[in-house]
C-alpha cells in the first residue's frame, strides 16, 4: 500500500507541475497575443474544487487590484462580482453608443 500512495504523490506532484507550466504558457500567449480591450483569455472552472483559474489581467482590466482578489477565487466571485462588473461596463458602452 505504501508503494501505491508514494507513486500517487509522486504523479500528483507532476501533474501539479505540469499545471504550473501550462497555466503559465496560456497566461504568456493570452498577453501577447489578445488586444487589451478584447478577450483576455481564459477562464477554467475547477467544479468539483470551486476555484476559477482566470488571467489577472482580465480582472485588472475591469478594476480589480491583483492584491484584492482572493488567493482563490471560487465561482461566486466569479459570477456575483466580475461578471456583474463586467456586464455593467459593457451596458454603459452600448447606451452610450
């Protein structure tokens, strides 16, 4: 049984890494290649964990502080606050237009 549990951590831990190394890639191409007022990227929602894995810079861009937003953000950020946000710039957009 302990040489079952050593190899789960040891596969737990690459795939952490891996994670890691790929969360950083998508951020690095969603910089350089999405315009700043269009898409900022991704958004990924880890539903059985309730963390939303997003690119700051999309939470920068409508007002959130990088240093305000929780160590990790759960769906009901995600919904109550930042999509209300977002929706609410979108909407004084288009009754101005």
């Amino acid at each position: 049984m302990d040489e079952r549990y050593e190899a789960l951590l040891k596969e737990n831990a690459a795939l952490k890494r891996l994670n890691k190394e790929l969360s950083a890639q998508i951020y690095k191409e969603d910089v350089t290649q999405y315009p700043w007022m269009g898409n900022l990227g991704h958004w990924y929602w880890d539903f059985p964990e309730n963390k939303v894995t997003f690119n700051p810079l999309k939470a920068e861009a409508i007002g959130y502080r990088k240093e305000h937003l929780p160590e990790e953000v759960g769906f009901e950020f995600f919904t109550e606050k930042i999509i209300q946000k977002t929706m609410k710039m979108l909407w004084t957009k288009c009754v101005r237009t």
